[in-house]
C-alpha cells in the first residue's frame, strides 16, 4: 500500500515538472526518479562507442532521458539496450560525413553531445576530419535543426600552437564547433582512467612507453565516471557559452603512475632503458604498419607534453574529482598473480609538484 501511494504521489506533475529551453522548446518530466522516469529531455550522444560514451549513456539512461545512439557498427551498439527503460535507447547508423544522416540522428533532440574524437589517424580519417571538421559539421547541422544544447568535449591540452597534431585538432574543432553555435558548451576533460582506459591499464602492459621523457611529464588523471556525471549534470544544469576545464584533482608524473602501477600489481617494476625520443618516434613508425591501434608517432610527442595547469570547474557541474589511488586496485587487481591477489596495496609517496607546469618540446 505504501508503494503504492508513493507512486500515485510521483505521478502527479507539478509546476518544477516543466521546463523552457532556449528556443521555447518545452520539456516535462513525468513519473518516479530513475530508471524509469521520463525526464522529458531527448539526447543524441555521439561518439557513444567510445570510452566516455558508454558511460555517459548509462548515466543518461538512468535519468529517464530518452537516448539516440549513432553507430558505426551493430556490435559496439549492443551494449546499451539494457542501459534504459523500454523505447529509451534508439539505436541509429550514421556516418560523420553524410550529413542527412546526422541531421536524422539529431532531428528531434534537445540536446546534443559530441564526444567524437580519435587520437590516432587510420588512412579514412586524419586528426582534422575526426576532431575538427567532423564536429563542426555536427555544430552546424544542430544549430540548422533547432537544438537548444550543444555540448562538445575536447581535450584540457587543446591548443593551435601545440607540438601534437592531435591537441591542435581538437582547438580547431573548438572554434568550428563556437562559429557554428556560439551558446555551445566545450568541456576539457584531463586524461582519462577507468575500465579498458588507455592509462593505467596500458601502464601495466607497456610500461616501456610511458618511461619516455624519464617519465618526468605531468599529467593530471581524471577517473571516466566523475567526466561522464559532469556531463550528465549539464543537462539539468546547462552551462551556455562557456568553457569548462575537468582536470584530476593532483598532478602526478608518468614515474609516479609507473611506481603506483606496480606496487598495486604488485609486479617488480620494468628494467627496460629509457628510449630516446628519436628512436621512439622511429619504432611508432614502423608500429603503424599493423591492422590494430599501435602507438603513434604523435602520441610520442604528447608523452613529451605536460598537462595544462588550468583551474578546475568541477564546481560548475556539481562533482567532487576522485584521487587515482582511490581505484587503481579495482582496474589493476587482475594483474596480479594467484598468491598476491588478495594481498594488501601501499601506495608509494607522491611526488612533490613542481608549479608551474610548463611545456617539454
């Protein structure tokens, strides 16, 4: 009975339930909080194949938001159907270069994310078509269709002057994405870790390539789920024409993240030289031949950049960062052997933060 009266309470709307976006596009929200609700709003994620993307559609889809999913290929879709309720998630193929495909994936949207973005090039997409022209072409067609929110993540290094082509594209993609809608959110995400990251997973299994540099570069490692949160509060909490940068909250070296890696698999740590950037750059080369992602030669060189010291506008989004020791041994615990499985981790001493940070060339 309880249940019950609980759930006619719900189900009554009041005046909070309504909600104008800009272009008079009315919003309500109906039923229980969650899974099951119906928020009102209608999302197209793009880029929700990726790293970010499934967990923000997983957190989308347990606000009630109805969530259109462009893919590229049927089995990287397959894992969002059980991320909302009935007739939530819709599933659409699209092509970042047709644009009446967009257009159709966005077409009855409030809100708009672009979370496409590629670091390293294949002989159908460069860095430019993935990070800049392709979100600008996105931008413009939202922009032609009405949409009210247009949120583009870009990367916390972006800049036109830097020595990595890839954070060049991703500023160029900025200004496209702002000349064609100028209210759009561009958000900036830090280096990301989590599950399948390319990080502290990556570390453990390669951790020849990140001793580059002597692994003296800084980086500021973001967990992927505080990102996908932000993200997802943007959408009740729009943050018109601004800039919003999501570092972690500390700056730690590339040695640091090799000592953590370690001490929480509990493995001897790598006894591999340090390569000189030349011959790096050399092997990343020849990597390029296989079929699979391999390293880059750009990415040697963004092994060579320290992270933008920029403040935090994690106040903005209403999240509170986590520390990377907080849950290193949850996604490196399956490295460790039989007999050390189970033993307790000690996290080695962090480093002391030079301030500035300033930029290796």
């Amino acid at each position: 009975m309880l249940r019950l009266q609980r759930t006619l309470a719900a189900s009554k709307r009041a005046y909070h339930d309504l909600a104008t976006l800009p272009g008079s596009r009315p919003v309500v929200s109906s039923g229980p909080p969650g899974y099951s609700a119906v928020s009102g709003h209608r999302v197209t994620v793009f880029g929700c194949t990726g790293f970010l993307g499934r967990y923000l559609v997983s957190k989308l889809g347990k606000m009630g938001t109805q969530v259109i999913v462009p893919y590229r290929e049927e089995d990287e879709a397959r894992i969002f159907k059980p991320m909302g309720d009935l007739g939530q998630i819709v599933r659409m193929e699209w092509d970042i270069r047709d644009e009446n495909m967009i257009a159709e994936c966005l077409r009855h949207s409030d809100t708009v994310y672009n979370l496409v973005g590629r670091d390293y090039e294949t002989k159908n997409f460069d860095f430019r078509s993935t990070n800049a022209v392709g979100p600008g072409r996105i931008a413009k067609i939202a922009a032609e269709c009405g949409v009210s929110q247009f949120i583009q993540v870009s990367h916390l290094d972006a800049s036109k002057t830097s020595p990595s082509k890839f954070y060049q594209a991703k500023a160029e993609g900025e200004e496209l994405v702002k000349e064609a809608f100028p209210t759009a959110t561009i958000v900036r995400p830090g280096p990301l870790f989590g599950y399948e990251d390319k990080l502290l997973t990556n570390i453990a299994v390669w951790p020849i390539w990140w001793q580059l540099n002597n692994g003296e570069t800084k980086i500021r490692p973001v967990h992927v789920l505080d990102v996908a949160q932000a993200l997802a509060n943007l959408l009740a909490s729009p943050q018109y024409s601004r800039t919003l940068n999501l570092p972690g909250p500390s700056t730690l070296t590339y040695e640091y993240l090799l000592e953590l890696v370690s001490s929480v698999t509990l493995n001897p740590p790598s006894r591999a030289p340090v390569l000189p950037k030349a011959v790096a750059l050399a092997l990343s080369k020849v990597a390029q031949s296989v079929w699979w992602p391999a390293l880059s030669p750009d990415e040697v060189t963004r092994r060579y950049i320290n992270d933008s010291d920029a403040p935090g506008d994690w106040d903005a989004v209403g999240v509170q960062p986590a520390e990377i020791e907080s849950h290193a041994l949850t996604y490196l615990r399956r490295y460790r052997s039989a007999e050390n499985f189970v033993r307790p981790t000690v996290f080695p001493a962090r480093p002391a933060v030079v301030s500035p940070l300033t930029r290796i060339c």
